[in-house]
C-alpha cells in the first residue's frame, strides 16, 4: 500500500543558474514532491498529491511555480530562508497545514491567482521574535 514518504522526492540543485524545467509530472507519496535547493527552475502545471511537502524552496532559490495543483499534503509550498520564490496561478486543497508556508527570512513574491480551497491555513508567516 502507498503511503505518504514512500520515496524522497525530486531534488534540483543548480548552481550555475543552469534552469531546470519540470512541466506536466504527476508526483505522489513524497517526502518532498520538489525540493530547490537553489537556482530558478520552472515548476508548471504538476499535479502534487499525498506528499508530506508539495514543493519546498531553500537556502537562495528562486523558483517560478506557476498552474500546479496541490491537493492532500501537508504544506503544498513551503519558503524556507532566504528563498524568493515567485508563487502564482497555483490550486491548493486539503493541506493538512499550510498550504503556503512563509518562514522568516525567506522573501516569496505571492502573485495574482492562487486558489485556496479546504486547507488548515491558506497562507501563515511565520516570524522568529
């Protein structure tokens, strides 16, 4: 039987600013559907679901995620510090927690569209006093 965390995830490092693309996958029971550790990879129209994390955005990323639909994770997109991901045009339902996670420090350009629908919080910032 599948189960959230059966397999790590897809994990994108470029450190030369050579982008990735990921158009069009369908990626379920992940630790980490996506994972950038850095540089500025195009992430469209995926279909995420059952993953502990959607998409996660480290240290001086800065993904485009655009048309990508997270449906029954725990957070669908989650901003880790010092990340600038550019969020847009995006379907969230049934995350578990957040369905975009803001941690202090990181600095995600939230665009016009974003579609929320049935998640614990749609958007929560989190700030270190």
């Amino acid at each position: 039987e599948k189960t959230v965390g059966d397999w790590a995830g897809i994990y994108i490092e470029n450190q030369d600013k050579d982008n990735s693309i990921l158009i069009n996958c369908q990626i379920e029971y992940a630790q980490n559907g996506i994972y950038v550790l850095s540089g500025e990879p195009l992430i469209r129209q995926n279909k995420l679901t059952e993953c502990q994390y959607g998409i996660v955005s480290q240290l001086h990323a800065s993904p485009i995620i655009s048309h990508n639909t997270l449906t029954n994770v725990e957070v669908g997109i989650c901003c880790l510090p010092s990340s600038i991901p550019k969020i847009r045009n995006n379907f969230f339902e049934g995350c578990s927690e957040e369905a975009i996670y803001i941690a202090s420090g990181s600095l995600p350009v939230i665009m016009d569209n974003n579609r929320f629908s049935n998640n614990r919080y749609n958007i929560r910032w989190m700030k270190t006093p």
